[in-house]
C-alpha cells in the first residue's frame, strides 16, 4: 500500500497505536484517511464516543449531550461541543472542513486527541472502581479469618469452665450453659451474617449503563421517526389542497390549443364572409376586388382575427358566445 511521504505516515502510525487501544474492532481503510476522506474518520469517532466505554457515554448523557440518531452535520456538531465544554479543546478544524475531503494531517491528529481524551476520562470514570474491589476482597478474606478464630475459641472455652467447676465446691451447670449457650449462638448469628453479605457483594449488578446508553438510542430513533411522520404529513395535506385548487378552477372548462382555436375562428369568418358576398347584390364587384387583391384580403383577415383574439381585447372573453352567434346567423 503507496501513501504518501512526509508527517502523514507518522500520524497514520500514531493513529494505529490509538487505535490499538481503545481496541477498534473493524475494518480501518488507511488509503481514505491518507486521502481526509470524511467517510473514514465518522466511524472511529462515533465508536470513540458511544461504543468504547459504557462509562464514558452514560456520562456524556448525564452531561446532556446526545450523539446517535443525527446526521454526519450535526454529530459534528454535537462532538465539537462536547470538546469545547467538556475537554477545553478548540480544533484546528472546523466542522465543515472536517466533512470535505482534504486535511489529513490535522484530522488524524484530532481524531488521535479524541482518543486521547476519551481514554483518559475512562481512566478517570473507572477508577473508583478498582479498589472497590480490592476492597471487597480483604473484607472476604477477614471474614473468612472471623469464621474459623471463634470455632477455636468455642473448643477452648468449655474444657477452662470444666477445670474451674471442678476446682469449685459448688457446680452451677445450669446457670453456664445458658452463657455458652447464647455466646456460640451470637457467634454463628455473626458468622451467617458475615456469609451473607460477601455472597451479597459478589451478586453482579444489571448492566444499567448499556440499559440507559440502549434507552437514549431508543428515544432519539422515536423522535426522528416522530419528526419525519409530521413533515410528510404537511406535505400531503399541502398536496391536497392544491388538488382541490386545481379541480375547483378547471370545473367547467374546455381546454383547447391556441392554434386549433384561431383556425376556428378563420374558418367563421370565411364562412361570414361568403355569406355576405351571397346576400349582397354587390357581391360580383366585391367578388372581383377580392380576387384581384387576395393578399390584402387575407391580411385584413388575419388582423381582424387578431385583434379578436388578443388578451388585452376585452370582448375576448365573450369569444365563445360571438362564434355560436356566427354560427347560427350562418345556419339561418
């Protein structure tokens, strides 16, 4: 594998080093880190910040910060934040040059400072814990070491008592026995309650970390869902509505090509015009003017059919009605 020379083949090292430790478990594509393709640094720092430490992300919910169920904008977003607020950290880079491609060098060294941070706050987060442990173990080992010394003592202590009731004159058997017996008694109350509670310790506790980190993811997917439910749901009813607009200003109408309607109205007015010509007792005059000038006939046609059909005319709203008046003037 061909990478370029210079401080990113070291940053890649100490990258691998990194994450070696906060032991990632997939797949690490060097060739698009190498190149600053986003794309390769989202998972590491999504696995870095939710998956690594339980510890580390009931944390960062209790500190309010939510990191699953967003798009890559505003993750960043969300994680430039947490650094801002939670780490006292400012990177070099910002969000979106983090998102574009190109920047190797400083997002290998920002994404190696998030490792970095996260596991020394693990550290921090876990380290009440060990010595509790420890602990647990000497308070075992004491009470193991309680358990057997009173067993000792009991086999003592009747065999002194019987040398001093022989030495006495008097024997008070019955007043003894009830010492020894209330001694041995509050010993093995001791013992069973020294059992106890190790046997009580040791019970693992539910994993309420992945319960409350599995609880969040839950809630942010609902809300998502949620959010998208309700767009779509404007969406249809703003389609709808225009629906309804459309139908209701449609209702009643005929829609016919510009062309078709001009050719209409030419072929009404020839006919117009050979009916005049046929009623008229000049029609052989006109008849002739007509033919020796056909052009200016046509012209004077056209424009008449122009002037009828132009939008700013305002009988063209009543055109509709004049052809079927032609029509029946033809007609009869």
């Amino acid at each position: 594998m061909r990478m370029r020379t210079g401080d990113v083949k070291g940053s890649l090292r100490k990258l691998q080093a990194s994450l070696r430790a906060v032991k990632y478990p997939l797949d690490v594509d060097y060739q698009g880190l190498a190149k600053g393709d986003p794309s390769c640094f989202l998972p590491i720092v999504s696995y870095t910040f939710t998956s690594f430490s339980p510890a580390v992300a009931e944390h960062l919910v209790e500190f309010g910060v939510e990191l699953t169920g967003k798009n890559d904008m505003s993750f960043m977003e969300s994680v430039y934040k947490l650094l801002r607020d939670l780490f006292s950290y400012k990177p070099l880079l910002t969000r979106q040059q983090f998102l574009q491609s190109g920047f190797a060098e400083r997002k290998i060294a920002l994404l190696c400072d998030i490792i970095g941070f996260i596991l020394d706050k693990h550290k921090q987060l876990t380290k009440g814990t060990k010595p509790v442990g420890q602990l647990r173990k000497r308070q075992l080992s004491r009470s193991k070491s309680v358990e057997c010394s009173p067993s000792r003592d009991t086999q003592r202590t009747p065999v002194q008592k019987v040398i001093s009731s022989r030495s006495l004159v008097e024997r008070h058997p019955l007043h003894r026995s009830p010492a020894h017996t209330s001694f041995s008694s509050d010993d093995q109350d001791k013992n069973e309650d020294g059992r106890r509670r190790p046997h009580s310790r040791d019970v693992p506790s539910p994993p309420a970390q992945t319960e409350c980190v599995s609880e969040s993811r839950l809630r942010a997917v609902e809300t998502g869902l949620q959010q998208c439910v309700c767009r779509l749901e404007q969406q249809l009813s703003s389609l709808d509505l225009r629906v309804q607009a459309l139908e209701k200003s449609t209702a009643g109408k005929i829609c016919i090509e510009r062309r078709a309607w001009e050719e209409l109205e030419n072929r009404v007015l020839l006919l117009e015009t050979g009916l005049t010509l046929s009623q008229d007792p000049m029609s052989g005059v006109r008849s002739v003017e007509l033919s020796q000038h056909p052009e200016e006939t046509e012209l004077d046609s056209r424009s008449t059919v122009a002037h009828q059909t132009s939008p700013g005319n305002p009988s063209s709203s009543s055109s509709e009605e004049n052809i079927k008046e032609r029509l029946e003037r033809i007609a009869s």
